[in-house]
C-alpha cells in the first residue's frame, strides 16, 4: 500500500517483486509474455464450456414503428453507363428472365417496370433492367447512381427510387436525426 499525502491509503495494482530492486528500476528478469490461449470450449464457440452459445438478439421495430411489408422485396441497384440496373435478389425473386418483355413507365421520380408481353424493352440474358435515357433524363439519374429497389412479386412489378427520392421523403417525415441547430 501506498500513503497519499494527507495519509490516506490507497492500494496499488501491481506487486514490486522482494529483494533488492536494480538501481536504474528495471525487472531483474525477462517477463513471461501473457498471450490468450487457443483452445475453444468444447462447443466451439466462445462462452461457458458445455454450454451452447445462444444467438444474440436480432434488432426489432421500436414500439410504434410500421413492419416492414412482406410482400416487398428490396435491393440496392446502381445505374451503370448503358441505363442498365442490376438487382439479382430482386429480379430473382420476379422470376424476370432475358427474353422477357417489359412496359417502363416514371411517376414523381421513380421508375416502374412491370412485365408485359408487349413491352418495348426487352429483359437481357443477365437479368437487368434497362431504363431508357428519356426516363433517366426525366428522373434525374445519370450513370453510376444508387436506387433503392422495390419488387412486388404479386404485381409482377419492380419499383428503383432514386436516392433523392428517397432522402425527400425520409426527411418530410422528420425521421434523421438533426445535429446542432436543429440542421441535418
């Protein structure tokens, strides 16, 4: 223990080693290096021996938020230089083929492509959409920009949001979080 002025004792957190200490305070002797061993439990996972892990909790809807809808599948596609989007999961879940044929249309900034045998554009051999330039132009997209997607398979239809939809309306319902001043 050490004594602080005022003889107040307070304890230390390590044990000088007995005897007589070198002169310039260096160990005596080399010191055995900690290093965590590699042995697992016999579970495989890390916590108590014989005892299986259970799996963290997964992060719900905070009382009062809206679920999720299920039947909506989202994605996160990118326009590349050709106006094509590519979202596997989504355009899988469509069961969208090449061959298929497709009706493009654009409402308040978002492309909507639903399938239609007499459609003007055609799905590729890879699924893709390909969104004509009249339409990129009139919601604003340009090559190399994210959109949110959106597949209702019971509508057979594909929804791409540009990101700035998407941050208009996130922000008219008040939901970002605001920094100093009450600014975004």
């Amino acid at each position: 223990m050490n004594t602080r002025a005022g003889g107040v004792a307070v304890p230390t957190a390590r044990t000088l080693p007995s005897g007589p200490v070198p002169p310039n305070g260096a160990a005596a002797g080399p010191i055995a290096p900690v290093i965590p061993s590699g042995a697992r439990p016999a579970s495989g996972r890390r916590g108590t021996p014989g005892r299986a892990a259970s799996p963290l909790p997964l992060a719900g809807s905070p009382p009062g938020a809206p679920a999720a809808a299920r039947d909506v599948v989202y994605g996160i596609g990118r326009i590349d230089a050709s106006g094509r989007v590519a979202g596997r999961v989504v355009t899988g879940v469509l069961g969208w083929r090449g061959g298929d044929r497709l009706t493009l249309t654009a409402e308040a900034g978002v492309v909507i492509a639903r399938r239609d045998p007499g459609g003007m554009v055609t799905v590729p051999a890879r699924p893709r959409v390909m969104i004509p330039a009249p339409l990129r132009r009139r919601c604003g997209l340009q090559a190399g920009d994210p959109v949110l997607l959106a597949a209702v398979p019971g509508r057979d239809t594909l929804a791409a949001y540009p990101f700035a939809v998407v941050d208009q309306a996130i922000r008219a319902h008040g939901a970002l979080p605001c920094g100093e001043g009450g600014q975004p």
